[in-house]
C-alpha cells in the first residue's frame, strides 16, 4: 500500500483569463471618441477584438477594464464582463484589472493572457498557437513579429547609424502570464508609477524573467493612427 500521508495534494489545472484594457482615450488617431468604440465594418471597433476571444474555448473568463464612468459598453455577451476600474495608464489599468481577477476568484497560478482592445485583427488562430506555446513554459510569453524593416538611429532628423535587425522583435498582444507573477511585477513598480513598463513582458523582465517570443502576424497591428481605420476596415471585410 502506498503512504499517501506526506503527499502534497495535488494542484489545480490552472484555468486561463483574458484582461483588456480599454480605458485610453486613442489620442493619436484623431476620433472625438475613443478610438475603442469607433465604427469600424459595422461594430464598435472593440466588439470585433471581443468576438476573436469569445471563440477561444479555452478563456474562461474576459474582463474589460473600462474607466470610471464609462457607459458605452453595456455587454450581454458570453464571458465578457466589465470593470470599470481603468486608471489613468495602460499599465495602471492592466494592474487594476489583475486586483479585480484575483478579487473575484482567479487563483495566482491561473493565466492571464492581456490583450490591446485596439487591435482587433487578432484571429482565435495567433491566440491558440500563444496558448499552446505557453501552456507548459515557466515564464509565459507574447506574440510578436520578427522586424522586417531596416533599423535606424536618428540624430537630430538624420541618420546617425544602422542597427543590426537579425534579432529585434516587434511585441504584440496577447500577452500571457501566470496571474500571480504578473501581479507582483506590476506590484514592485506601482510605488515609481510603473515607469519603464511599456507592456507585460517588459514589466517581468524587470522582475528577471525571460519572456517566451511566439511568431505572430503582421496584421495583428494596433489601430493607432487615422489611415489604420480603414486598413483595419479592409483586411476585416476581406475575411469569410
């Protein structure tokens, strides 16, 4: 008979959460509104990023972290909820978010996987190559697009030199993590504002982790300037 008394029990299968900021006001793309709730094919920009996580089987759970008196969502959607505890930074929001996950019941070992709303061309394809990449990785990781560009140094509006591109990486998002350890990332920057996080993945390498890279797409961009509305427009209408 085996002596099952010291075993540790066992611990749980971690269950996964998306987290979307949605409290930025898009300044640079020129709308009078958020640039989130901008029509775009016949939706609010933000609803088609939504439906691209509702068809991954395995979320759980989205929480879309909205500012404080935001009204215009008012979603009866499958696993999709609100919560309006934006702040004034992506980062902000996004550690906000994580206090809401885990006050309502996410456990630190569940993954969080945190997605930009404003890029609404992410397939539940790229978000399932992430899940699968990441499921079993120590860390977590991102998708992101090896740079196709040529690099360059600006001095004083001209060239000052050429950088070596063979390994620059263009983050994107989802981007996941364990909960917990994102959390405490997040946590050991709230006190300096979280300067110097401009995404998850810079905030645990802060913490001295390694981010895994999963191959994303190049159509997988974020909807920043005026002239994205209608790129975005097209590539979402060319799709069955």
């Amino acid at each position: 008979m085996t002596d099952t008394s010291t075993q540790s029990p066992p611990t749980p299968v971690p269950r996964c959460f998306a987290l979307l900021p949605c409290a930025g006001t898009g300044s640079r793309a020129g709308t009078a509104s958020p640039k989130q709730y901008q029509p775009l094919a016949g939706l609010p920009l933000v609803r088609h990023t939504l439906a691209a996580l509702q068809a991954v089987d395995r979320i759980e759970r989205c929480l879309v972290v909205v500012a404080a008196g935001d009204l215009f969502l008012s979603l009866d959607l499958d696993r999709i909820e609100l919560a309006d505890c934006g702040g004034a930074t992506r980062a902000e929001s996004v550690f906000n978010g994580l206090q809401a996950l885990l006050a309502q019941g996410a456990a630190p070992h569940d993954w969080v996987l945190v997605h930009d709303a404003a890029r609404c061309l992410v397939t539940p394809q790229q978000v399932n190559a992430l899940l699968d990449a990441c499921w079993h990785d120590p860390v977590g990781g991102l998708l992101a697009l090896k740079l196709p560009d040529t690099l360059k140094v600006e001095a004083d509006g001209r060239v000052a030199a050429t950088v070596d591109r063979s390994d620059k990486w263009l983050a994107q998002t989802p981007q996941m993590f364990r909960l917990g350890a994102l959390h405490a990332a997040l946590a050991a920057t709230q006190a300096q504002g979280f300067a110097g996080v401009t995404d998850e993945a810079s905030a645990m390498e802060m913490a001295g982790q390694h981010p895994r890279l999963v191959p994303g797409s190049a159509q997988n961009f974020k909807v920043t300037y005026p002239e994205d509305f209608a790129l975005a427009e097209a590539i979402l209408k060319s799709r069955p």
